[in-house]
C-alpha cells in the first residue's frame, strides 16, 4: 500500500480517480471563496462553512497559493467528514 494514505481504499481512489483525471474540478479548485459560496444562501453550503469555522479551517482552506497538485489530490482523497460526529479527518 502507497504510504501516504491511511488504507488501500484511499490509495486506489487517488491513483484511479483523482489522479488520472486532470480536467477534474477537484484538482483545479486550490482555494474556497467562501463570499462566493455565502452569496448563495444554499443550506448545504451554509452548513459547510459554520463547520469550517467550528473547526477554525475557515482560513486555512481561503488561503490562496501555487499549490502542488498532487499534494492538493492527496488531500481529496483521504478527506472525510462524519456528519454523525461533527468530526473531519
């Protein structure tokens, strides 16, 4: 199993769909706009961002650089959020 991830389920997804799928949007989107996602008024994205600033990421994922991308797929590929225990991991 590949090192960076946490099981081999996070590994396959990485090398067989992030990865592999560079017009993804996932790979393009390096920051949050958060103004654009309020300006919507959308229940989902209003639950979004009082979690984000419940764990104080609110700056953290608004922070706007050069990123690598197969770092930033390495994220979204083991990111995960369990609604039932207001937990990120």
């Amino acid at each position: 199993m590949d090192y960076r991830f946490w099981n081999e389920f996070h590994s396959n997804f990485y090398a067989s769909v992030i990865f592999n799928s560079k017009k993804s949007k996932i790979v393009k989107m390096q920051y949050v706009d958060w103004e654009e996602m309020k300006e919507t008024n959308e229940p989902e994205f209003n639950r979004v961002i009082k979690a984000c600033e419940n764990f104080v990421l609110s700056y953290l994922m608004s922070f706007r650089y050069n990123w690598n991308e197969e770092v930033l797929t390495q994220l979204h590929a083991s990111f995960f959020c369990d609604i039932y225990t207001d937990e990120i991991h």
